[in-house]
C-alpha cells in the first residue's frame, strides 16, 4: 500500500488502532461516508440530518473551499470516522472549528483519539493555529471525555443548540487554545 493509499500519522507519538488508515476524504468514498453518517449514533451526535445520499457527499468533497480539511478513519478498508478542521479568516484567522464523528460499532476503539491527534496535529503543525473550537451535545459523554483529554474546556452552555428527534438539545462550546 502506498503512502498515498496508507499516509503516516502527522503527529511522531500517534498510536493508531493495528490497519487503521486515516486519510484526505475522496470523491471515490461517497457511498462509505454516506453509510457512517446514517448510522443512527453517529446522526445523534452530530448536526447531520437523515438520508443523506452519495450525491450530497460526492459533491461537498469536490466543492470544497479551501479553508477546510476533511479527513476519514478506515479500519481494514471500512470507514469508520470522519473528521473536518475549518480554518476561519481575517481576524480570526487564528482559529479553526473542528466536528468529527465515529462509525456505532466502533466507540471506544481508538478512533477517535486517532483522528482527534491528526486534525490537531493540522492545526498545531502546520496551519499555526493558536485556537481550536467544536460544539458538543451536553448529553454525548463520550465525547467530552475525549475532548478534555485533548486540552479543549468547557467556555459555554449553548441552551437549544439544535433540533435533534423531536427536542430541543443543549450543547457545550469548547475550545483548546495552544500556548
């Protein structure tokens, strides 16, 4: 496998999951990307609406401004994570916004600590960013934990942040600013 096909991690101390691949997102991932965002767990912590299709994703990933960075976590060809850093512009030029998710089956496996490590290793390394920014539905313990681990704090309650299956749902902004 090429290091096309198989990039080595960004960061020198990254411990990836045995044949765990993480990689820019491809026109050719379509239909995979659309099978992870439609799993019900992933949906409900994330602002991704139902029914999402091939086409959708196939032309987000062509169209994409150049001011993001969009990355997927394949475990033996499957994907199983995705991941996008958005650099933001003009005074706040130093920040990104990050959101990612993980395939149900897969939670607590690692992957998410890996594609977490990549997306920061971007910003740190090679995009200079001093501050990284993400929301988080309250109720996705998970989540927070892996966050918290990675430096990001809570900086706010954001009450009825989104319509998520029929209520309203809080979310938590937090950020990791690099000293």
């Amino acid at each position: 496998m090429s290091e096309l096909e198989n990039p080595p991690p960004l960061a020198k101390d990254a411990a990836w999951a045995q044949n765990l691949v993480i990689r820019a997102r491809r026109p050719s991932d379509a239909e995979g990307i659309v099978t992870l965002h439609n799993l019900p767990g992933y949906r409900y912590g994330t602002l991704r609406i139902p029914h999402h299709t091939p086409d959708e994703i196939r032309k987000g990933i062509e169209n994409q401004p150049a001011n993001a960075t969009s990355l997927i976590a394949l475990l033996d060809g499957r994907i199983v994570g995705d991941t996008g850093l958005t650099r933001l512009s003009n005074r706040r030029v130093h920040v990104g916004s990050i959101g990612m998710g993980v395939h149900d089956a897969y939670i607590g496996k690692g992957i998410g600590r890996a594609l977490i490590g990549e997306v920061l290793a971007l910003a740190d390394n090679w995009f200079n960013l001093r501050r990284v920014e993400l929301t988080v539905y309250t109720d996705n313990e998970p989540a927070i934990r892996l966050y918290e681990k990675n430096g990001f704090v809570t900086e706010g309650l954001m009450k009825e942040f989104a319509f998520r299956d029929g209520s309203y749902v809080d979310a938590y902004c937090m950020a990791r600013i690099k000293t």
